[in-house]
C-alpha cells in the first residue's frame, strides 16, 4: 500500500512538471502577435518588419526577454535597442512617423553583414561580437535601420508590402528551455541524483532521532523516581531457653 501510495507522488510530480514546462515554452509568436508591415529579401540576408502598436521600445524589449532570454541586449532606451538571439538581430525602434509604435526589425547574420556599418553597432552589440560579424574589416554598408531607411538606403534588396508567401515564411520567435524543480529556501532539488532526493549540504549534516538527552523528547527514555530500597545483612543465632 505504502509502495503505491509513493508511486502517485511521484508521477504527480512528474506530470507537474511536465506541464511546467510546456508554459515555459510559451513564448509569443512575433508574426501571430503583430502584423507584419515591410519585407526585404535577397537570398540568406533577410529582414522582415513588424509593428506594435502604442508600445514603447523599453516595452517590447521587455516582453521579447521575458519570454527567450537573448545571447546579447543593448541598453534600454527609448529611441533604439538591439537584441540578439543566435544568428537573428533584433533591432527595435521607435517610429518617427508615430513615435507611440515600435518597429520590430528581425535582420539575418548576414543582412547585417552586407548593410551595416560596424561603427554605428558599437554603440549597441559588444566588440567581440562585432568582430565575428565583420572580421574586423569594417561595415558592409551605412544602414542604420528601417525607421531611417529613406536616408541610409540598404545596400542590396529594397523593402516591400509583405506577400502570402512572405508573411508564411517570417520568423517567428521561437525558444528552448529547460526545468529544474527547486525548494523553497533550498537548493535545486534533484541536481546530480535523483528527481526525488535533495543534495546533502556541504557541511554533510542529516537529520537524526537521539535519545536520553535532556529537553524531553518523544523518543526519551521515561526516568526513574524511585530509589533502591536498602537492605542489610545480619546474623543470628538460636539460643535454647534456659531451664527453670
């Protein structure tokens, strides 16, 4: 009975966890949450443009690292913010035409290798990362995002209305994750061992019963109040009554 009475618990644990896990993976779908407003394709170098509306960059970005937490992020800002998740840019940006939307632009490693200029990127994205992406010979050209498009043209490919086939192929945000069950005031639970068993602590202390020490215990052995009683030892004679 005990035997099954653990089993239960622990395919409940086991379930919850898995559920757990499936509401991690929640991460909202870029092109199912905002509408997809320009398109520029040219191969591998890909940028696609989506618009949230009456959001603030601070604002989108914060939803975007809630839901996937990005290789790298630049400052907040209110005008401009980049955020990288593998070989996708995101370059968010605030609309000068209606400054209360963001531009969501996803850029492909290599549509920000061909149009834009490392210099205007380090004020965003870490120099290591920069000199992976250019190999430390500069920009591939002086684009500096979508909002500003008009003036720092692209260098190949031009920006157009999304087709059906295009709004298909957008990408969407996606990401993996990973559970861990942890107690509350403790440790990760099941870290290098089993799901069920907590990591001993460093000092290597467990739990234990003692007995017989003062405090009064559920397990103490009751005391005695009572004493020995004395006895003592004599000897005796027999003695025969005198005649009379």
């Amino acid at each position: 009975m005990k035997e099954r009475s653990f089993l239960s618990i622990k395919m409940i644990l086991v379930l919850s966890l898995f559920v757990s896990l499936l509401a991690g993976c929640g991460a909202p779908n870029i092109k199912d949450t905002y509408p997809l407003e320009s398109v520029n394709r040219d191969g591998n170098a890909t940028s696609y443009v989506y618009r949230a509306a009456d959001k603030s960059v601070p604002e989108v970005a914060g939803e975007l690292m809630a839901a996937n937490t990005p290789d790298q992020s630049s400052p907040e800002d209110t005008e401009r913010m980049f955020l990288v998740y593998g070989d996708e840019y995101y370059h968010l940006q605030q609309d000068s035409q209606k400054p209360t939307d963001t531009l969501i632009e996803i850029d492909s490693k290599e549509y920000v290798q061909r149009n834009y200029d490392s210099s205007f990127l380090q004020g965003y994205l870490t120099a290591v990362l920069i000199g992976n992406l250019f190999d430390s010979m500069g920009g591939g050209g002086g684009y500096r995002g979508y909002t500003s498009k008009d003036v720092y043209k692209p260098k190949q490919g031009n920006y157009k209305k999304p087709t059906s086939q295009d709004k298909k192929i957008a990408p969407p945000l996606t990401v993996d994750r990973s559970g861990k069950i942890t107690r509350r005031g403790q440790d990760a639970v099941g870290t290098g061992g089993s799901l069920f068993k907590r990591n001993p602590t460093s000092s290597g202390d467990r739990g234990s019963i003692k007995r017989g020490e003062s405090g009064g215990g559920l397990f103490d052995s009751p005391k005695k109040s009572y004493t020995k009683p004395k006895t003592r030892i004599g000897s005796g004679g027999i003695s025969r009554r005198g005649r009379r």
